[in-house]
C-alpha cells in the first residue's frame, strides 16, 4: 500500500521484515553506518505516472531505468530510483548509467523521497543492535542524496535492546518512518510520539500525538497528494462503496461516470486537471494500472501494464493506492 500504512499495517509489515532480515537474507554483509552513497548531480524527472515491471521502472517521461534484478519496492530520487531487490535488504541505486551497490540495508515498503527528491529516507531492520531474542533494533536512516551523505542514523524512540522484547514492542507500538517533505523526515516512536529529523543539520526534535494525524500540518507537505481531488479543486473523484463505477463529480454540473464498467476499478490521483489513475486487479489477478479522462470517463489500461505494474512506495510518484489493494 502507497498511503500511510494504518497502525495494524504498519506494525505487520516491520515484524514481516524483522523475519525478512533475520531468515532470508543472510548472504547481504550488514553495512551499520559503512554505507557508501554517491553523489546526485543530475536529477531525473520525478513527475508523470512511474510503474516497474519485472526489472525495468518506466518513468513518468517515457525513459526507462533497468536493474537487471527484480525490484521489492523502489522511488524515484536523485539520478535515478533507489530500490531494495527481492529477496534481500540491500539498497542500491540504479541511473541510466547502471547500477550501484550502497552498503544500506532497507525494509522496502518503508522507502521514502522527499517531494523535490534530493533526501531518501528508509527503515534499516537489519544491522541495528539486537535483543534478547536475536531481533534487530529498528534505525531510522535519511540520505542527502546531493551529497552522498547519511545525515540521519537513529535508534532514539526505537526501543532497548537490553530491555526489550523488540519483536513484541514493534507488534504493539507500530514505529516507522511516515515520510519526508523538503526539509524534515517525520517518524513515529515506540514512545508514542512523533520524531523530526531536520533534512539540513539532522538534528532531532519530538512532537506530541495529538488528534488525527491528517489534521497537522506537516502531514500535509509529505509528497503524499491528495488523491481524490484533482489539482485545481474541480473535479472529484467518487469510488462507490457498492462496487459501482467510479465517477467524477464536478463543483457544479452532472458527474461523469467511467466506462466501460471494470470490476475492481479503483481511481486514486491524478495526473493532471483531465486524467486520473486507478488501479485494477483483474480476475485472473493481474494488477494493472488505467488512466481516466475527462470529459468523457473513458478508461484505458496504461500501455505495458497489462500483465502487470509495480507502483513506487509512498512518497515517490503520484499514486496512492486503496486499503487492501495487492502488488503482484
């Protein structure tokens, strides 16, 4: 899922890579802070529909950037796409120069760009300290990417490992990294706070938690768009609950409806004022990417998707995906 993980998902999805990190990846060399990261001095385009296939990630411009490997979760930051490959917790970066190794280690479903994709920011679920019962200790690790940098690598608010049974405090406390804007990374704590990490001097700050999260504002700066509005505030789009065809529903006039009907259609952002994105996993449980037009709702599948699409993680391109959707 590419909107915030909810506590439940959140939680599952660091327990999973705990085990991830633990049991299948024991060929990767936990790099700690030994991480080597190379300078961007030529950024890709990060605007437009991105989508990966097997290992190929097709920018929003029309360019590709292979990896030569398959890809568990990626986004598109500096010179390229830094991902995490199946079956593995390495972090590398692939540019249309080719392929660079890092030292890092990431849970791939906690990557994360910053919206101008200069700062990279993940969960490092492998090299931390370990308790009792052989669990690593959670770290937060941020990147500057214009200078190779790791300028955040944090425990704070992650737990004790002398004290602690991690795998069970994850369980409950649900951390992560929620997400970066342009100047800071924001990370929820086993403590029951939010942790700030200033993207310029990497210093650390704590917020309370208070009230719904999607009512503060700087949850409203992380590169996670609204997805139901397009971007001049004039259209809306409506996914019925019964299972109907999404429609658009302007500020005044008739709505338009999609067509033709697609079960499992699901329309979730837009690429411009006309066209929204959605995704649809077909009956033979292909997960494949469409577009929607205005002013007809006509619906396409997007070219090469067809026998499936990779979307990137939060934070780095403009789908979000609905509660429950599935990845191939």
């Amino acid at each position: 899922m590419h909107r915030l993980l909810s506590p439940s998902r959140r939680g599952a999805l660091l327990i999973a890579c705990v085990a991830l990190a633990l049991s299948a990846c024991g060929d990767d060399d936990p790099a700690g802070d030994d991480s080597r990261w190379p300078t961007s001095d030529d950024p890709v385009d990060r605007t437009g529909l991105v989508w990966a296939q097997g290992d190929t990630v097709h920018l929003g411009d029309g360019t590709t950037i292979a990896t030569d490997e398959p890809i568990a979760g990626y986004v598109v930051a500096g010179d390229g796409i830094v991902y995490v490959p199946e079956d593995s917790t390495q972090v590398k970066i692939a540019t249309p120069e080719g392929v660079e190794a890092t030292g890092a280690h990431a849970d791939p479903t906690s990557l994360s760009a910053s919206p101008d994709g200069s700062h990279v920011g993940f969960m490092d679920l492998t090299t931390g300290e370990r308790d009792g019962y052989d669990t690593p200790l959670a770290t937060v690790v941020v990147v500057d990417l214009t200078t190779g940098e790791e300028i955040v690598r944090s425990t704070t608010g992650m737990g004790d490992p002398d004290t602690d049974d991690l795998a069970d405090l994850y369980e409950d406390a649900d951390p992560g990294l929620i997400g970066l804007t342009d100047s800071a990374a924001y990370v929820s704590a086993t403590t029951g706070e939010y942790h700030v990490y200033d993207l310029d001097t990497g210093e650390h700050s704590v917020v309370p938690k208070v009230g719904s999260i999607r009512d503060l504002d700087w949850y409203r700066d992380l590169d996670l768009p609204d997805a139901d509005t397009n971007p001049s505030g004039t259209w809306t789009v409506v996914n019925p609950s019964d299972g109907g065809p999404p429609r658009f529903v302007p500020t005044t006039g008739r709505p338009v409806v999609t067509h033709p009907p697609l079960d499992g259609l699901y329309l979730n952002s837009w690429l411009d004022d006309d066209t929204a994105v959605g995704t649809r996993t077909t009956p033979e449980g292909v997960f494949t990417l469409l577009t929607c037009s205005l002013p007809s709702g006509r619906c396409e599948t997007v070219p090469g998707t067809e026998s499936g699409a990779l979307l990137p993680e939060r934070g780095a391109g403009p789908i979000v995906f609905p509660e429950g959707s599935a990845q191939p």
